[in-house]
C-alpha cells in the first residue's frame, strides 16, 4: 500500500502524487456504489497496477471540506478579485466570504490589478474588511507587487484559490510559481468578466513547500445549505453583536430592539455589509418556500 494525495480529477482518473511521483489510478468499484465524491486534496492509499498506474483502496478521513469549489483538506483560501476589469463588487465579495466562511477555512482576502485602480477606493474597501477581522492583501500579479507576502503565506499549507472569473487567478499562480505557465485569459468587454481558462480543479505543488489548487472561475453563490438562523454566524461582526439582541430568534431583520440594526445605524457594521446580509437572508428564505 502506498500513500499519497489526488492531484488532479479527470474523466474518471485520479493523479496521485507520493512525492515527487505522479501514478494514474481508478477507484475502486466500491467506492462508485457507494457514489463517494473524491476530488483533488484527498488522502488516499493506493497499490499499483504496472509503473506509473494503480487503484485507489482507500480514502483517508479529511480534516476539511470546500464545497464550492469541491476541494478537499484545504487549510485556507485566497479570495482573488480584481480590483478593475472587471471592477470589484462588495456585494459578490460578501457572497464569497459567507461560502469560505462556512467550511470553517482561513480566509485571505486579495485583490490583485491595483495597477489600474483609484487607489482611494482600494484603501476604503481594505479598511472595511481588515476591521471585521479579515487578511487582505492588494497585489499586481502583472508587475510582481505584494507577491512575496502572498507566497509566505502559502508556505507549507493546501491553499485554493478562488473568486469571479476575470480576478487574474492564473496570472496571480503563474506569477506565484514561475513555469506554472496556466493559460490565462482576457476579460470580455461584452459581458463584463472572463473567460474560464482553467476547465478542472487542480492541486498544483509549490516550490517551497505546500500546494495551491486554482479552480474553475465561476460568480455563482449558492446558500440553499443555510439556515436563516446560521447566516448570522457567517457575518463576524453580525455574529459579534448578535448576543445583545432581546430577542434570541432575532433574524436581524424586522425584529425590535435588535442591536445588529442598531450597531448598523451607529455605523459599528458598514450598511452595505448589512445589505448584503439581508440579500443573502432573503435568498434563503425563498430556497425554503413549497418544502
């Protein structure tokens, strides 16, 4: 038996590597009754078949789960927006950080193409997220900026990129881990975002230590897994304040004496977070209708 972990997902095909080795393996006929989802992440024990080519025998309990984009044993994901072309949205922002935040991951936040920005917008919108609590880094994956404090974070860690297509992920790992060499694509001046250059989630090692997985770019949020009564906790500075409500079922929405739109009015949580809050509440409300 040998250990190793699922690089690559493919047609059926699972690329394991054991050090420095990539086998090409196939699962089990088990496993595909018992329709278990392995993806890239994944700890797995293998035997081999000829050189280079095996059988997956067993999966190992993970110690993680992100769920969108499927990736297993992640320690942290890097949130990527650009900061124009296309322009950041708060808004898609929130979505993703209430998705990263749910699986229980650390979260940086990183906005790369501040090259091109006003930077009087990126220093407000910086300032926001670092007094809730979160790690944002403003790079430019083109010219090398902040690149170097973003490769010590990874050191030694599983770490997934994700984000809204047209973020500049690819160039970002290119820049990252030079000879990566992913295809990168330009944003569509008709639809306002980018072409999807990567087709399949991927863990890609690091030459000093840990793996970066870049995936599918997509700006589809899904929260039908939410309880209106959770989404609080995915909101740090909501959550934070929650407590003081009178009301322990307060949604934060039309309840009286609730100390989150209090905190709201007193400019403690930024208005356009809560708005973002109350979307995402009214989102789950109606995925809740006719069950």
């Amino acid at each position: 038996m040998l250990n190793g972990i699922v690089v690559k997902a493919y047609n059926s095909f699972y690329y394991i590597q054991t050090g420095s080795k990539i086998v090409t393996c196939k699962l089990r006929g088990r496993f595909k009754k018992e329709r278990f989802s392995l993806t890239v992440g994944d700890e797995v024990t293998y035997t081999l078949t000829s050189q280079d080519k095996g059988v997956i025998e067993d999966i190992l309990p993970r110690r993680s789960l992100l769920k969108r984009p499927l990736a297993a044993n992640v320690d942290q994901v890097v949130l990527t927006f650009a900061a124009v072309n296309p322009d950041i949205n708060p808004a898609l922002v929130d979505r993703f950080l209430v998705v990263a935040e749910f699986s229980e991951l650390e979260i940086v936040l990183c906005i790369n193409k501040i090259d091109l920005a006003d930077t009087g917008v990126i220093a407000k919108l910086t300032e926001r997220y670092e007094r809730i609590g979160y790690k944002v880094l403003t790079v430019a994956a083109k010219f090398g900026l902040g690149i170097e404090e973003l490769r010590t974070l990874l050191h030694d860690k599983i770490t997934v990129f994700a984000g809204p297509s047209g973020a500049g992920k690819s160039t970002l790992l290119n820049a990252l881990q030079p000879g990566l060499e992913l295809i990168t694509g330009e944003v569509s001046q008709k639809i306002g975002r980018g072409k999807h250059t990567t087709r399949f989630a991927e863990l890609l090692p690091m030459a000093g230590g840990g793996f970066v997985v870049d995936t599918p770019g997509f700006s589809f949020t899904d929260f039908t897994d939410l309880a209106e009564s959770h989404l609080m906790d995915y909101f740090p500075e909501i959550s934070h304040i929650a407590a003081k409500c009178k009301f322990s079922t307060c949604l934060h929405f039309k309840e009286p004496q609730c100390a989150v739109k209090q905190a709201v009015a007193d400019n403690l949580i930024h208005p356009e977070r809560y708005e973002s809050y109350l979307e995402i509440l009214a989102e789950i409300k109606d995925s809740k209708k006719g069950y």
